[in-house]
C-alpha cells in the first residue's frame, strides 16, 4: 500500500499478520474461497472529493423558490461516476414544483413525501459540469421564519478510492499448486462509494 495516505481505525481481516501491516504497509494472508472482505478502514485528511456542489437558493416573494444547483465532478475525464443521485430539499409547504431546466445528463422529479427533488444520473465523466434549475411553489404560511435549508444530499460511486489508499504491487504465492507469481494475472479494482455525503447552501 502506498505510505503517504494516513489511515485511522483500520481493521483488517482475522487472519491477516497485524505485525507485518503495521511495519512495512503490507498485508500477507491466506485467502478463503469467495469474496470477502479484507480491510475496513478511515480516514479525515486529503480526501479527494469526487464532486463540487454549488447551490443557489433564492425566495421569490413569499410563495415561490428559484433554485439552482451546479454539480462538478472533479477526477479525471477518462474516468466514470456512476448511479449519481443528488436529493434537494424543499420546505414542509411544497405544493409543487418545476424543473424549469437540466443541463447535462439526468432527469429530475419532485417527490412529496420527502420532500425533495430527486436527481438522477446514470453516469458522468470526470471534469464535467451538470447543472438543474427548479421553481418551487409554497402554499401560504402564517411562518415568519426564513426557511434554514437541509443540506443537499449526494449517493455515487467513482473508480477510484477518494482515500488516496492504493495498491503498489500484488504478488501470489502458491506452493502446492505449484504456481509461481508470473503465471496468476493480477489486477486491481477501485470502487468508491458515498456514505454521508452532503453540503449546505
């Protein structure tokens, strides 16, 4: 693994030399059949964020909203950001809404019971800008507070580890069998996927 990610509350797999992983960042075990899985781990500090929200929120009297939201993914453009799903919050009052404009790919729709506009992408290539425009209709409230926006929501998944965690080299010994390293092909695969994604407006 390479060294210069720093990773936190890292717990590897039982049978997997603690020792060894510690030491030299590397990890040596015999693995089961199947899928299973190795390590789980965090970490706080440069994070390769996969995508820039900036959201605009603008009162039009007191029974309309504009909203806008720009979405820009930030990798590079050879890569693909997949099953994208963006949840814009509305007030309580939401009678209805109109998407007035989608630029890029995706399609959007307002769901009443949570209170939210649901954009959907299937996929969007790294160094692209997407960008949705609403008008939010509010029945009349007798509410003299401003609406305190939740923050906007985000699901992905990206081929690549925002942790900047990486595989250096992948090396397979198997004696019985009589296999050697260069007989065995070895790959890597990297999927990213969101747990608590959100920004504020």
């Amino acid at each position: 693994m390479n060294s210069n990610t720093q990773v936190a509350g890292n717990n590897l797999w039982q049978c997997v030399r603690p020792s060894k992983s510690d030491s030299e960042r590397s990890i040596s075990l015999i693995p089961p059949d199947g899928e299973f899985e190795l390590m789980r781990y965090r970490t706080t500090k440069d994070i390769i964020l996969p995508f820039r929200v900036i959201p605009l929120v603008r009162e039009v009297g007191r029974t309309k909203l504009e909203v806008k939201v720009v979405i820009k993914s930030n990798f590079k453009p050879s890569r693909l950001a997949q099953k994208i799903e963006a949840r814009i919050p509305t007030p309580l009052n939401t009678s209805g809404v109109q998407v007035i404009c989608v630029k890029g790919k995706g399609k959007a729709k307002f769901k009443a019971s949570g209170n939210a506009i649901v954009w959907k992408t299937k996929h969007v290539a790294g160094m692209k800008e997407s960008q949705i425009s609403t008008e939010t209709e509010l029945l009349p409230t007798n509410d003299k507070k401003k609406w305190a926006q939740p923050p906007i929501s985000i699901s992905l998944e990206v081929p690549f580890a925002p942790s900047g965690l990486k595989v250096l080299y992948l090396k397979v010994f198997e004696p019985q069998l009589n296999y050697s390293d260069h007989n065995i092909i070895k790959w890597a695969h990297y999927i990213g996927r969101s747990g608590i994604y959100q920004t504020c407006c």
